[in-house]
C-alpha cells in the first residue's frame, strides 16, 4: 500500500485535512508533529527550545521513516528541509502539496503561538517562498486551497486517493 504525504507550508492546514479525512472516510492518518510529540513526551515549542532546530529535524525523518502503515502523514511543513526525506516520501507513496497563499496564511497564523519558525513578515515570507518551490518541485500533485473549505478540499483529496487507487495498490 502506498502512503499518502501531506505537504505544505506551516498553516497551509495539512493537520486539518488529515484529521478531517478520518473523521469524514474513516481513512486512518497520523500527524507527524503529534508523534513526535508523542514519542517524546514533549511540546514542538519545548524540543525546538530546549534542543534546537536541528534536532528537531532529526526527530522528524526518524518519526516519519517509523510510520510505515498509517495511509496518511499529515508532515509538518519543514519536511522539504531534508532532501532525504523526500526521496523517502517519493517512494513509498504519493505527495500531495496542500498549496495556499502567503496571504490566506497569514490570516490564518496572525496570532498563532505554537509555530517557533513562524516569525516576524520579512522572515516568514522569505522562508514561503524559499520553500514553495520545493513543494511544487517534489509534490505528485497539488491541491489549490485558497477559499476553499476543508470538506472540499478532502473531496477532491479522497477522490484522487481513490481514482488512484491508492489504498488498494500493492505496489
Ligand atoms: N480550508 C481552510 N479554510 C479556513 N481555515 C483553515 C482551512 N484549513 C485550515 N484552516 C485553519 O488554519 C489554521 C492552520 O491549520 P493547520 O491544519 O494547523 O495547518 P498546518 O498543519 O498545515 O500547519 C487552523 O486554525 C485551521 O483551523
Ligand atoms: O515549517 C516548519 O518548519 C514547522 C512546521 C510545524 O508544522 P505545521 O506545518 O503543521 O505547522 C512543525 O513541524 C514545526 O513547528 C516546524
Ligand atoms: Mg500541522
């Protein structure tokens, strides 16, 4: 069975669609930030504290190479930082790119605590479009999410995830 990544800048609602797609389709899925947080007992603010970026980073291509069954892996949005782990995610699954704009994110984010790398205008913008280019460059495909609602955003997810027959493939 291929897996299915969910990939996309911070707020781009990578953890929304997933949880939703379970909730919706009973399609089971994980939060690559909730696991690590799980394996570790601690906060994403806390490691990145107490730790740094860079272990972080460490924590976040062992945790996503650990999950091996769950069809959906809602990433965090610096999972492009590691080339490796996208090598890993083209093969074993499908990478879908969660694509929305700089400015629907930043309405969404404006007074979000829980992100350590979203930061002031100028850092946050460059690090968008650093980063947007990755997403396109290693996504399978890429779903548009600017005025859209979440359900319709898992219908044209799901349908693709079926039309592909994902979950049923072997291979
Ligand atoms: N399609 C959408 N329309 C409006 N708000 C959304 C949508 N998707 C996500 N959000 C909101 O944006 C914020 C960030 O979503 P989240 O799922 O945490 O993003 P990510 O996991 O990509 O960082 C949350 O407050 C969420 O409710
Ligand atoms: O963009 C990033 O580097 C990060 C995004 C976060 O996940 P979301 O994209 O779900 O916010 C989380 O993994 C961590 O704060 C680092
Ligand atoms: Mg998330």
């Amino acid at each position: 069975m291929k897996q299915l990544y969910l990939i996309g800048f911070m707020g781009s609602g990578k953890t929304t669609v997933g949880r939703s797609i379970k909730e919706q389709y009973g399609i089971d899925y994980i939060d690559l930030d909730e696991a690590i947080e799980g394996r570790l007992h601690k906060r994403i603010v806390d490691i990145f504290k107490e730790e740094g970026e860079e272990a972080f980073r460490t924590y976040e291509t062992e945790t996503l190479k650990a999950l091996k069954t769950t069809p959906i892996i809602a990433t965090g949005g610096g999972i492009i930082e590691r080339s490796e782990n996208i090598s890993y995610m083209k093969e074993n699954g499908i990478i879908i790119y969660l694509k929305t704009s700089f400015d629907t994110i930043k309405l969404r984010l404006t007074r979000d605590q829980s992100r350590p790398l979203w930061k002031d205008e100028k850092q946050n913008k460059a690090l968008f479009d650093k980063r947007n280019k990755i997403y396109e460059y290693s996504a399978d495909y890429i779903v548009h999410c600017d005025n859209r609602t979440t359900k319709e955003i898992i219908e044209e997810i799901v349908s693709l995830y079926r039309y592909k027959g994902i979950l049923d493939s072997e291979d």
